[in-house]
C-alpha cells in the first residue's frame, strides 16, 4: 500500500513533467472579462466546474478508463478515450490534452514502465489523451479506483488554483483558504462519479467553453489555454 501511495503522489505531483501548469482551462480570461476577480469568484467557477463538468464527465470517464486499463480492454478504452476527445470544446483544450498525454507517454518509457501491459495498452489508441493515459498508468501501479480518483481531482484543483493565485493575483494563503475549501467537496464528487450510469454523463458548462474558445484569441496572457 506504501507504494501505490507513493506512485499515486508521483502521478499527482505539480513536479510531474506533463506541463500542467502551462494551462488555465479558461481561467485567465473570466479574469481577463472581470468574471473572476478576487477569491470568492474564483472559488465559485473553480467550484462549478468542479461540480458541473470534472465531476459529472471527466472523472465518470476517468473511473471507466481506469477500469478498462485493467482488464486489458482495448475497445472500451478507446471509446472513452475518443468521447473525451469529442468533448474538448476548443482548439485548446484539445491541444492541451494531447500534449499532457505525449508528455506522460513520453515520461514513462524514460521511467522504463511502459513494458507493463497496462501501459504497453496505451499504445492501442491511435491519439491518446490524458485521462486515458493517466488512468493505464494508475492501474499498471495498482493504484485502487477510489484513490485515483480522488488524487487526479484533486490535482486538477490545485492547478486551477495556482492558476487563480496567478492571473487575478491572489496571495498564497487564499489559495491554501479555497483548496481547503475545494478539497472538502471532493469526495461526495468521487462518489457521484463512481455511481454515475453512462447515461447521466453531462458536462454542460455554457460559460466554461466560451471562456476557453475566448482565450484562443485572447491579445495578453499567460498561460496556453
């Protein structure tokens, strides 16, 4: 169990070289628009989109991928894996889950892990994304689904918040205030996700795909998406 905990931080890392940290999903411009402007407003889009999208899509899919990674099940991965893809609204956004999954892929053949059949896996999906990605190398390190999905919501968390401290400027304890906050909504978003038939999938978030389709042609910023 030690190990597993391990790797599960090593995957979870802000030091993990996947670039996460060159994104902000959108972020930066609801505070280029005003949207976001102080910690209570990006604690409440941090929030929502944790609520609406992360939690209602994103990591339903995560815990299917995961569960497909490993009884080696190569149909059903690439099917997740190609709805993800459908669902990335913007150049960007697609971008940016393609280059986080090369980097990944990249990371762990330097790590000499891709001879496990969970990541030899990976090599079925002709353009993988992260998620996917993520998820074979969480089940190559027997890493149980309750966990994974809490950590990988959690990570995302934490990069929105960086980037919150980043862009509106906020200080470093309001930070520390909102994923303490953020952190507490996690599991009952892990239970949901676990529980979730196919069916109930949804990501409706209106104003998260216009805020990442406006950064795309936003004159100043930070961040690549």
């Amino acid at each position: 169990m030690n190990l597993q905990l391990a790797r599960l931080l090593q995957l979870t890392s802000p030091t993990l070289p996947v670039g996460a940290y060159a994104y902000s999903q959108g972020l930066e411009w609801a505070v280029e628009s005003g949207t976001v402007r102080d910690e209570a407003s990006a604690l409440l889009w941090i929030g929502d989109l944790l609520e609406w999208s992360m939690g209602r899509y994103e990591a339903p899919l995560l815990a299917q991928m995961l569960r497909a990674c490993r009884v080696n099940d190569s149909t059903s991965l690439a099917h997740l894996n190609a709805r993800y893809l459908a669902s990335r609204e913007s150049a960007e956004l697609r971008a940016e889950t393609l280059q986080m999954a090369y980097s990944l892929v990249r990371l762990l053949g330097e790590l000499g892990e891709e001879s496990t059949p969970a990541l030899t896996f990976i090599r079925t999906l002709k353009t993988p994304a992260y998620p996917a990605v993520w998820a074979c190398a969480a089940a190559a390190w027997q890493i149980e689904e309750d966990a994974a999905l809490t950590a990988y919501l959690w990570s995302w968390v934490e990069n929105q918040t960086m980037a919150a401290i980043k862009a509106v400027p906020l200080g470093q304890a309001a930070g520390q205030r909102m994923m303490l906050a953020l952190g507490a909504r996690i599991a009952s978003s892990v239970e949901r996700a676990r529980q979730l038939s196919e069916s109930e999938y949804s990501n409706f978030a209106p104003g998260f795909a216009i805020a990442c389709s406006q950064h795309e042609t936003q004159y100043s910023r930070l961040f690549r998406s």
